[in-house]
C-alpha cells in the first residue's frame, strides 16, 4: 500500500488543495447537468416539430384518399353520364335553330343614331313652339295693357311717330315719365335724379326730343318684335338687336350710328367701369335684382356732358326692355 502523499508546504497547503479540487468537481458536475438538460429540451423540440409534420402528413394523406374515392365515383358513371349527354345533343341542337338571331351591332348603332337624331328633332321643334306661344302671351298681354291708354289717344300699334308726341314734356324726368304710361314694353329704372342734373342745361330742349325719339323707337322695336314672333314668322336679322331694326326702317327716329351694341375694355372689364354699368332690373330677368348695361343710346354729342341712355334688350326672355340709365355720359378710359 502506498503511502499518502503529502503536501511539502504541510497540513494547510494540502487542505486547500482539496477544497479547490472539490470546488473543481463541484461545477464540473454543473456542467454536465445543464448540459444534459439543454439535450432533453433541444430533442423535445425536435420531437415535437416531427410530431406536427406527421400530423400534416396524416391529413394530407387523408384528403387524398377523399378525393381518389371521388374521382373513382366519378369514373365509375362515366359510361352513363356519356350516354345522358350524348342522348341530349340534338335537342339541344334543335332548341338552338329556333333562337332568334343577334341583330348586328352596326345595325344597333345606326338604329340608336336615328332615335337621336329624331329626339333632338322633336326638342327643337317643342322649343321653338314654346317660344312662339310665349311671344304670343306676351304680345296678347301687352296688347291688352297698351290699348286702354293709347286707344283714346289714337295711336297705333308700331307708329313711333305718334307715340314720340305723346312722350312730349317740358323736362327731362317729363319725358321719362310719359314713357312709363305709353311705353308699355318699357321697364324705367333709371335714376330720375340723374336726369335732372341735365335739365339746366343750354341744349337740355334739343335732348328731351332725342330722349323722346329714343324711347318711341324702343317702344315700337319691342312691339313689332313680339307680334312678328307671336305670329309665327320669327325674328329674322331686323330684330337681331335695337340697330339692326332702326336699319331696316325707311325713315327712323333714331339714326342706327346712334346705338351702341359694346363699349372698350375699360367698360367691360374694369372694376369701376363694370360697377357704373351694373344698373337695376325686375328680379324676373335677373334674381340679383341688377345687370350689366353696356348697350346704349347717344342722345347727347361728345362733348360733356354727353348724355347717354343705357338699356338691357331682354325682349328674346321676357319681351321687354329695360332703361336702366339716363344721364352723363358713365366714366370710361378717356374719363378715368
């Protein structure tokens, strides 16, 4: 038997060497165990992953056998369902000849076009016989509203001349309101103060008889536009607008240079010159109770103040005609 061996440090030396070792041990034997622990867990997992993959398997197989049974049934009656189809091919075939036959679509087309075509005939036609009853209420109307002041007078109908007398007065404001007795397709909404700022003036006599011959030749214009379209004949190119008519008659009251359809830019477009001509008007021609005026009569020369009539030709709607201004002539680009 050999002899122990000692530690040649003595007793001391030696203990703490075996309390290392054991120590040593100790976490070796730590080790291992988790060691081994790690492998049970890492082959549970690996287990259970093949565990779920021989489950899909199983259902996979599963499903195939349902579907091979089917198509097994399905091969099993094809004789049959052979027989069945090929015992309905002629009637079907029969049921087929006696359908009716697709019309082309060319043919559709041209079928759809000539629907149209014949809608927006009829429209038209509807539009045009609607004009003409509104022209023909509107010249009954104002028919009605001209005799019981003209008739006594004896004044006919479309005679500017003898209405142009009837307008006569001794001022300018006279003259505007004569023409709201007689002038019966006549709308004044014009300023009367605008017009008396006029009435001192050395030339104030020769402008009330232009105003006058002015006013007769709307009056007439609108009369003979309304019961020309109430008759049916239409408005032809004499009616186009307050020029064309004075144009088309032998010896006018109001020479057609006169009237002026536009003005410039200034007029139209800038804000003062749009404000100076956005003048009042019946609700029923425009809502906002005001419009643009640019058509308007030269009654004075162009020296200032050069007076100037405004006017809104709505005979084409309502069949009136509406005075929205008498007086100095309104700013443009030479006034501004």
């Amino acid at each position: 038997m050999n002899p122990i061996a000692r530690s040649p440090f003595g007793p001391a030396a030696e203990q703490r060497c075996n309390i290392k070792a054991h120590a040593e041990l100790v976490l070796l034997d730590e080790n291992v165990k988790n060691l081994s622990k790690a492998l049970v867990e890492e082959c549970r997992k690996e287990t259970a992953k093949y565990q779920h993959l021989a489950e899909i398997e199983r259902d996979a197989r599963r499903e195939a056998e349902i579907r091979a049974r089917s198509y097994a049934k399905v091969i099993d009656q094809h004789d049959d369902l052979k027989a069945k189809l090929e015992s309905m091919i002629p009637d079907l075939v029969q049921e087929v000849q006696y359908l009716p036959k697709e019309p082309e679509v060319a043919e559709l087309e041209a079928q759809l076009r000539a629907a149209e075509k014949e809608r927006d005939g009829l429209t038209e036609l509807l539009r045009a016989a609607e004009e003409e009853r509104d022209a023909a209420l509107r010249a009954r109307d104002t028919a009605i509203a001209r005799l019981r002041p003209r008739q006594a007078d004896g004044i006919v109908v479309g005679d500017a001349e003898a209405l142009q007398l009837r307008l006569d007065a001794p001022t300018l404001c006279g003259v505007l309101e004569q023409a709201k007795r007689y002038c019966t397709l006549l709308v004044i909404t014009a300023d009367p103060d605008e017009a008396e700022r006029l009435e001192h003036h050395q030339k104030a006599s020769l402008w009330r008889d232009r105003l006058a011959d002015a006013l007769a030749m709307i009056q007439a214009y609108a009369e003979d536009k309304n019961l020309t379209r109430a008759r049916g004949r239409g408005a032809g190119p004499d009616f186009a607008n307050l020029r064309a008519y004075c144009g088309s008659r032998p010896s006018p009251l109001l020479s057609p240079v006169k009237v002026i359809l536009n003005e410039g830019k200034f007029a139209s477009s800038s804000p003062r010159g749009k404000a100076d001509r956005r003048l009042p008007v019946p609700e029923g021609i425009d809502p906002s109770g005001y419009a643009a005026m640019l058509e308007h009569i030269r009654i004075g020369d162009g020296a200032p103040p050069a007076p100037r009539l405004h006017y809104l030709d709505d005979t084409d709607q309502s069949g009136l005609i509406v005075v929205g201004f008498f007086g100095e002539h309104l700013h443009n680009a030479s006034t501004n």
